[in-house]
C-alpha cells in the first residue's frame, strides 16, 4: 500500500470512529436536565415517574375502560377488536411504535420532540389516539 492511500484509509476509519461514537451518544437524549434513553422501556419510564423524581403517571394494566387512565402493556389489537383498531402498519407509518406487540409510553411520547408532553403525534383533533382508535 502507497502512503497516500494508507492516509486516506486511515481517515476513512477516523471518520467511520467519529461515526460511531455519535451514534452512541444518539442513544441518550437531554430529558429536563436528565440524560435518558429515549427508547426505554415501560419500567425505565415509570422508575423516574412516581411521583418522587418525576411527576407521577397514571396508567391501567388490567379490567381499563373509559374510567381509568390508559392501558398499557396490553396486546394490540386487543383480540377480538381487530375492527376497532388500526393495524400495525398504519402505526408504524405514524411513527407509533409497539413493544413486544403492545402499547408502552414510548408509543404515544416521543423524548426527541421538545414540544409539551414530547408526543408522537400531534394531540390536536385527537389525532395521536386516531392513530390507533378508529372512530
Ligand atoms: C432519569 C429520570 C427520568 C426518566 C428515566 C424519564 N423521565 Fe420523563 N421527566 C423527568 C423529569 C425530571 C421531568 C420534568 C419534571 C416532572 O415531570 O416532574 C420529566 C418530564 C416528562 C414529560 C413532560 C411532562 C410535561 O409536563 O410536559 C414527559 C411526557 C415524560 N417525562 C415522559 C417520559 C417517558 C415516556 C419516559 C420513558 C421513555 C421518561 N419520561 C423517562 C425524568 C425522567
Ligand atoms: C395512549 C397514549 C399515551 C401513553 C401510552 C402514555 N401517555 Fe403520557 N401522555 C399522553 C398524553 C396525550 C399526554 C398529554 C396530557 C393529556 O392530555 O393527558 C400525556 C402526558 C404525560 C405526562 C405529563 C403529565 C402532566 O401531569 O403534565 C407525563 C409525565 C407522561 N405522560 C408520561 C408517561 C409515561 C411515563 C408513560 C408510560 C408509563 C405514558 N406517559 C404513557 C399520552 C400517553
Ligand atoms: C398506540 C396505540 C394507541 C393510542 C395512540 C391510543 N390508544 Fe387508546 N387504547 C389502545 C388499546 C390497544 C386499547 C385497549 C387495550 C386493552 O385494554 O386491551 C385502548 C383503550 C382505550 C380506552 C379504553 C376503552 C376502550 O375502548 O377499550 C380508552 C378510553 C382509550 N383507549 C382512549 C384513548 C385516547 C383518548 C387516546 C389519545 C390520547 C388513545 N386512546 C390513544 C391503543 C391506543
């Protein structure tokens, strides 16, 4: 090998280094003065939000209606609503993601949107819930 060429090798994986130790950072976001993994899970969320270190959140895991706060960590679509619910692929188009098939926090906030409550989708008209719920 040339030196010219061993050079430009040598930059190329400089610059493919750079690459990747900002990818690492990628990892974490600013999160109100705190360094968080934006794409925690369920447990990483709530373990900051109890009502100590972070505001509190109300969620239902079981027998949830329009009475309780939102369900989470429930199959989607729930079996035998299929019709009421959007399919998978709508939701991912959104950018709404599912966790292991089900509905977590990182479904419906998005840590890297620095807008209010950090949603995915916009909650004007409703229209983060109609990207799941069809009317
Ligand atoms: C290291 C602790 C920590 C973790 C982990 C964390 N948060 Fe927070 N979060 C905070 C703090 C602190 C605030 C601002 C003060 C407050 O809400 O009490 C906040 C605020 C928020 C807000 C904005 C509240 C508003 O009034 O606009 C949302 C939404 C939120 N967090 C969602 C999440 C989600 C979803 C996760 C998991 C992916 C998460 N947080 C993980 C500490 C944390
Ligand atoms: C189905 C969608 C959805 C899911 C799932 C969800 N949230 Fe939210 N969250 C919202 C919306 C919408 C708001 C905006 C406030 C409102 O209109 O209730 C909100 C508000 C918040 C706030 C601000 C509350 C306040 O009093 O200001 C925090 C913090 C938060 N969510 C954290 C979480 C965490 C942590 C989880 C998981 C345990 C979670 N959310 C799951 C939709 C969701
Ligand atoms: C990521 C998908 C998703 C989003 C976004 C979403 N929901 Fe849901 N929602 C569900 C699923 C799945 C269930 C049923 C879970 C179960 O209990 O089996 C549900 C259940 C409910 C229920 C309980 C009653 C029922 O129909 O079973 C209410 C009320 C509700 N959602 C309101 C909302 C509102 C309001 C919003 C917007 C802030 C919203 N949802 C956003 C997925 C979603």
């Amino acid at each position: 090998m040339n030196m010219g060429r061993a050079v430009s090798v040598l930059a190329a994986s400089v610059v493919f280094l750079a690459g990747s130790v900002q990818l690492c950072r990628g990892e974490e976001v600013f999160h109100h003065g705190l360094s968080v993994n934006p794409r925690g899970d369920f447990e990483d969320c709530v373990a900051c939000h109890d009502g100590l270190i972070a505001k509190d959140v109300p969620y239902c895991t079981q027998n949830c209606s329009f009475k309780t706060a939102h369900s989470l960590q429930r199959p989607y679509p729930p079996p035998g609503q299929e019709s009421s619910y959007q399919p998978p692929a709508v939701l991912r188009a959104e950018g709404v993601e599912l966790v292991r098939g089900t509905v977590v926090c990182i479904s419906c906030h998005n840590l890297r949107n620095p807008a209010p409550h950090h949603l995915v989708v916009d909650i004007d008209g409703s229209r983060l819930c109609y990207v799941c719920h069809i009317k």
